[in-house]
C-alpha cells in the first residue's frame, strides 16, 4: 500500500498550494504520486462540489451537507485513492474525513459520533498515515480571499473559529497522526517543515 497524506485548514490557508508543492516535489523525487482533492477529485464529486459551495436563497440544512460531503468521499475512495494506494503510489488529498468533523461538528453542531459513523461507512475505514494541519486566524485567512467568496467562506467569523477549534482538538488528541504547521510562516519554509516529516515516512527516503 502507497503512503496517503491529507491537508486539513481553515479558509485562506494555503492548503491547496502546499499540497500541490508537495506533490511536484514528490514528482522531482521520481514518487509515483496523484493529488486530488474534497469534495471533488471525480465527476460525480465535482457535481457535488459545485452544488455545495454555490451561493444561494435557500439555505442547505447541516445534515444535506454531511451525507453530500460523504457521497462525495465514498466515490473518491473507490474510485482514485484506494486503487492508486494498492498500486504503491503516494495519494495526496486536499481535505478529507477530518473536514466533515470541523465543519459539521464543530462548525454546524451536528453529533460528532454521528459524523463518526458516516465518515467510517464513505471511506472503508480508511485513515490518513499523515494529516498536515496548516493553522491559521481564521480573520487572517478570510483576508487572503480575494476572489468571490463562496458559501462557507460567508460564514460569520464565529463559526470560522469554531472550525479551528474543532481542528485544534483533533490534532491534539492524535499528535501522531498530525503535522500542525503555523500557516503564516512563509511558504517555503512550511515546504521545507512538510518534507521533513514526509521524507521519514517514506521508505526509500528515511532508510
């Protein structure tokens, strides 16, 4: 089985950039890798994706968010990262289960052992070998927003560090399992903080 990374942060993070570094630095390494990313990374998920993240009248009950974010999941599961995984490749994925736990746990307020079920079911109980947390203001990460905002990034600020929180505590709770990296450090230096620990994780790397 092929080592499976995920990133994890608030808005504004630069999640989406740092695992795109990894994935190219992976690459130059001559490391079979793919990046994808949640809720997306198929055609099914990008439907949803559009869907979820679209402003509009109506607003999308918390428990309508929990199962799209989770059909989403289940078909990236099945359909990009477990085979690439079998294959020995190293899967990088841009959010995952710990998402759900932040934004409708802690966020929404939805049961966190609910959410707990839902996300063992959409993911076969698949776990990340490595979450990388990049943790940042959620004031400062809004203000990196430049482009239209889209329905999570209108959120009030209250919930923003609700969803911090709730990632905060995670991580905690499994120092192991998580990389938590100061998001405003400059962005080479969080690359160079990433591959560290990344590098021991792999075996022709660390030996």
């Amino acid at each position: 089985m092929g080592l499976f990374i995920t990133f994890e942060g608030g808005e504004g993070c630069g999640k989406s950039t740092q695992a795109k570094m990894l994935w190219k630095k992976l690459c130059q390494q001559n490391i079979p890798a793919i990046l994808t990313h949640e809720p997306g990374g198929t055609i099914l998920g990008a439907e949803i994706s559009k869907s979820l993240k679209r402003r509009r009248e109506s607003s999308v009950s918390p428990e309508a968010e929990l199962f799209l974010f989770a059909a989403s999941r289940a078909q990236l599961i099945t359909e990009v990262v477990r085979p690439a995984l079998k294959k020995g490749r190293t899967v990088i994925c841009d959010r995952f289960s710990y998402s759900t736990v932040a934004y409708q746990g802690c966020g929404r307020g939805l049961s966190l052992n609910m959410i707990e079920l839902v996300n063992d079911f959409a993911t076969q109980g698949l776990k990340p070998d490595l979450v990388i947390l990049l943790d940042l203001l959620p004031q400062e990460g809004l203000a990196r927003k430049r482009e239209l905002m889209d329905r999570f990034e209108l959120e009030e600020l209250s919930f923003h560090c609700r969803v911090r929180e709730g990632y905060l505590k995670a991580a905690a709770a499994d120092p192991d399992q998580w990389l938590v990296i100061d998001a405003s450090l400059p962005r080479r230096r969080i690359a160079e903080i990433m591959w560290e620990k990344v590098s021991q994780l792999l075996p022709d790397l660390s030996s």
